[in-house]
C-alpha cells in the first residue's frame, strides 16, 4: 500500500555480544518507500538551555519492521522512535498500516 510519497531509513542499532561491545555487521539500514510524514508537536524550553523536542509522525506501508529501538532518517535527519509503533487494521482485521511516533530533541 502507498500511504505517500516519501522514503524513510530505518536504522537499526547492531546488537552487543556479551562483553557489552557492538558485534560487527549486526547493524543494518533499510529504505521504506510509500510513506507519508507529518508534522505532530514541536516545544521549547528555554529556562536552563534552548532545547527544542520535535515530533513527527510516520504512517508506514503494513508489512514494515520498525522497533521503538530503531532510528528513523527522513531528509537528513535523525528521529528517534518514540514509544512503540501503533499497528492499524482494516474492517477486515487485515494489517493497513503502521503509525510510528518520532522524536527528535536539539539544542
């Protein structure tokens, strides 16, 4: 399904051996097209630092492996997931879409 016209990286961290240090080749990065991308909230705090926390959401084709661990990159930006990915059904109980929350903090 084609919800959009935007492509977004999913990045996904490598795993750790039992020594806590990353095992090499276990990251990976994949390319998901017909996404659609749109603004959700944006904040600042400006009382210590400025600080300002973006959100984005992605609806995503059905289908699509994206973890709460995993980063997105959506026109040069990183997104970190926020939270875990809400998994939408047709009438039919048929998987339609995936909405992922994203969150990105500057400053």
């Amino acid at each position: 399904m084609n919800l959009g016209e935007h492509t977004i990286t999913v990045v996904r961290p490598p795993t750790r051996g039992p020594d806590g240090d990353p095992v090499p080749g276990s990251g990976t990065s994949t390319d998901i097209e017909g996404c659609s991308v749109q603004p959700r909230t944006s904040t600042e705090d400006t009382a210590a630092r400025n600080t300002v926390i973006t959100g984005e959401v992605v609806y995503v084709p059905a289908g699509a492996d994206i973890r709460p661990t995993d980063t997105i990159r959506f026109r040069d930006v990183a997104y970190a997931v926020d939270g875990d990915p809400g998994y939408w059904d047709d009438l039919n109980a048929v998987g339609d879409h995936i909405e992922v929350p994203l969150r990105r903090v500057s400053g």
